[in-house]
C-alpha cells in the first residue's frame, strides 16, 4: 500500500487513475454480452425483461454511490492524519451500511417491485419475465450496495488495482456463466440473473480479501469505535449531501432528455446517442477525479495545505489533458461512432449537427468533474450540494431562454452552462477550502 505521507507525484496519480479508467471500460462489455446472450433465444421479450431487469435494479443501486463517495473521502482523511482505527472502522461502518440497506429491498422486494412496474409498465410477457428475473437479482442487493463501501475504501488508500482486479472478476465470470447458462443450458432470462447474483456475492468474498488488511487484529471489532454517535453523524451528513448532489445532477440530465423528446422523435435519438459520449468522458474522467478523492483526502487528513494544493493540480492537469483528447476524438471519429450506433439516415445526420456540442463537452465539463473529486476527499459535501444547487438554478433558467430561440443547440448549450455554474461555483469556493486546511 502506499504510504499516505509519500510525497504527491504524476507517477502517484497516474497509479491510482489508471486502473480506474482500465476498469471503467469493462462495464458496456457486460451489458451488450447480456444483451446478446438473450438475443440468442430468438424473442424480444426476454431482450426487454433483461433491459428493464436492470434498469430498475440500477436505479436502485444507484441512489447508494453516495457510500463508495463519502467511504473515500472520509477514510482518505483517516488515513491521512494518521488514525489506522478509524479507517478500518469506516470500512465495518460502510459494509454494515451496505448489508443492511441490502437487506431492506431483500424484505421490501414485492412492494419495490410494484412500484417500479407501475413507472415503467410494460407487456405482460415482458412484466413476467422482468419479474422473475428481478426475483432471483433482488438476493445480490446486499453484496451489491455493500461493494459500495469495499470500492471506496480501495480507492481511499490506494489501492485502485484492486477495484480493477474487483471489476474484471465480477464481469469476466458474469459473461462466463451467461454463456454456459443461457446458451448451454438454456436458462433463458433466470440464467442471467443467476449469472448476474453469483457473480455479485463471490465479487463481495473477493473485496472483503482485497481489503483484509482492514480486518488484521481486533481494532475492526472496536463497536464502540464503529457506533461512535459522533462519527456516524458526520458519516450520514457528508452522505446525504452527496445523495442530494446527485439526485440533482440525474435529475438535470433527465429534465435534458424530456426536453429534448418535444423536439421531435430524430432529435431525441441523436441526443440519446451522443449522450454516450458524455458516458465515455465519464468513464475515462472518472479515474482522475478518484486520484483527487484519495489524495487530497490524505492531504486533508494530514493538515497539509500545500499537499492539497498539489493534489487538487497534479490530478486536474491530467484531467484536463484526458479531456482534451476525448474532445478531439469525439471531434475526429465521432462521425464514425455516430454510424455504429445507429443505421438510420436522420438520426446520423442530425447527430453530425450537433456533434460539435458533445466534443466540447469533456473540455468544458471537466473542470465540474475535477472539483468534484476535490470536495468529495475533502468532505466539502455541504459546499459540493449548494453549488449543485445554484447550478441546477442557473440551468433551468438557461433553458427558458435557449430552447424557445435555438431548439436543440439551445438544449445542448443550456447543458454546457450547467457544466460551467458547476465548476465555476466549486471553483469560487475553492481558496475558502485551501484556508480551512493548515
């Protein structure tokens, strides 16, 4: 493990980002082996009931990433000032977290099931299959949310080749056993939700090894230590706060892909399409703001300004550079990605039109991005969730006025000034960070 003091270099970030970015590139390999596997039946159904299967069940997960974010930023800190005890300890707070929530959903299945169908209804043939297949998921739900806290911690002391050790195994035997279940053994949509839970529990037994280093001695079992009042409060604040940010940031992304439907079937699927280059920049950008969680949590912990000041440049200056190259890429082979993502004449062109927006948008959002990872290893999540705040302001009011003058490029630019209000909001509070550090 790296030793948290060690002077803060190109080499040091590029070691905790780019097993990241080397995992992050696994996730869409997954979801199209699942798609193809089912596909093999020859029905549409079962291709639906997997697509909705797991929407949902992403969508519940979802509302805990606040647990890998806040398990960063607050053992990063740990870590850094030195207290071994409260960074294993937050490991045993997360997980217990993580099973607990798990096992809520396990209990409150047919009431989440229920609900979910009643926002995304579909065909009985496809509701029945879904169903059976959410059935058998719904058992993973606390492996799941608590590889949360496992995938945070990693990052938090620097361990990022284990989440990339973590990652390949949970994919590579989910698309092992996809094959053999559903091809060989004609499982159909339960041989992808079997494939899918096995792969969830043995990818929490391989997390917990990866993080034994946590559990060495008798300081993990310290309870009073883990149900301190105190630190779990600060732990629920700094999660909330996140939770809050990211509903708002979904939230902001969703409100774009609404307005963007009464703007004609064409113009949704253009945007539907360039938005998985938003995607990619997410995937590739990732690695260097958890860089930034990690090392400026240390350097939080440790009281050290110039530390952050460091950490905060060194993993920008990479950010920025990724960001560049993925915005001339975009620029130079998007029109080639455009045709691998969809066949039809109108939505190619109308995707070439507003190509443009989605090269610039790593360039102009990584700025967001970057302070993001920032606040997060500082534990600035009250400051993190206002600036959301005024930046979701900012945003509304820039689509009243674009959209009515300039319809889809107004949408795009009203995306573009609610990546600029997030960075230049986190960007003003940022000297007020430095300052509370010494």
């Amino acid at each position: 493990m790296q030793d948290a003091s060690a002077p803060i270099t190109h080499r040091r970030v590029l070691k905790i980002a780019a097993p990241i970015v080397l995992s992050n590139a696994t996730v869409p390999i997954l979801g199209a082996v699942d798609t193809g596997v089912v596909g093999q039946m020859g029905q549409a159904a079962p291709i639906g009931a997997v697509g909705v299967g797991a929407v949902i069940l992403a969508s519940i997960y979802w509302i805990f990433g606040f647990l890998r974010m806040g398990t960063t930023g607050l053992a990063a800190q740990a870590r850094g000032a030195g207290d071994v005890v409260e960074t294993r300890a937050l490991l045993i707070r997360g997980l217990l977290l993580g099973a607990a929530a798990g096992l809520c959903f396990v209990i409150a299945q047919a009431a989440v099931f229920a609900g979910a169908f009643a926002l995304s209804p579909a065909s009985p043939e496809v509701e029945a299959l879904t169903r059976s297949y959410l059935e058998i998921r719904i058992w993973g739900a606390p492996a799941t949310i608590a590889l949360f806290a496992v995938t945070g911690w990693l990052i938090a002391v620097e361990r990022t080749r284990g989440v990339f050790i973590l990652q390949i195994w949970m994919n590579g035997l989910n698309i092992v056993l996809d094959l053999w279940f559903v091809l060989g053994l004609g499982w159909g949509v339960e041989g992808v939700a079997i494939a899918t839970l096995i792969a969830e529990w043995t990818g929490l037994a391989l997390g917990l090894w990866l993080c034994r280093e946590g559990f060495e001695g008798k300081i993990w079992r310290d309870w009073a230590r883990i149900f301190d009042a105190e630190r779990l409060r600060r732990m629920m604040q700094v999660n909330g706060d996140i939770m809050i940010r990211s509903v708002l940031l979904t939230g902001s992304f969703t409100t774009f892909l609404f307005v963007g439907a009464d703007l004609g079937d064409v113009t949704l699927a253009a945007n539907q399409v360039l938005l998985q280059f938003l995607e990619i920049t997410a995937f590739a950008l990732d690695g260097f703001a958890f860089s930034a969680e990690a090392l400026v949590g240390g350097a939080v912990g440790a009281r050290d300004r110039y530390q952050l000041r460091r950490a905060s440049i060194m993993a920008s200056q990479w950010g920025i550079g990724g960001a560049v190259v993925l915005g001339a890429l975009f620029f130079l082979a998007g029109p080639a990605l455009i045709d691998l993502m969809s066949t039809s004449p109108e939505v190619r062109l109308a995707s070439r039109d507003y190509l443009f927006w989605a090269a610039l948008a790593p360039v102009i959002g990584v700025a967001s991005w970057m302070f993001d990872g920032i606040y997060i290893g500082a534990t600035w999540t009250r400051a993190m969730r206002n600036a959301m705040i005024q930046s979701v302001a900012i945003y509304v009011v820039a689509l009243f006025i674009l959209v009515p003058s300039f319809g889809n490029h107004g949408l795009w630019a009203a995306l573009m000034v609610l990546n600029i209000a997030r960075g230049a909001t986190m960007g003003w509070r940022y000297p007020k960070l430095e300052a509370q550090v010494a």
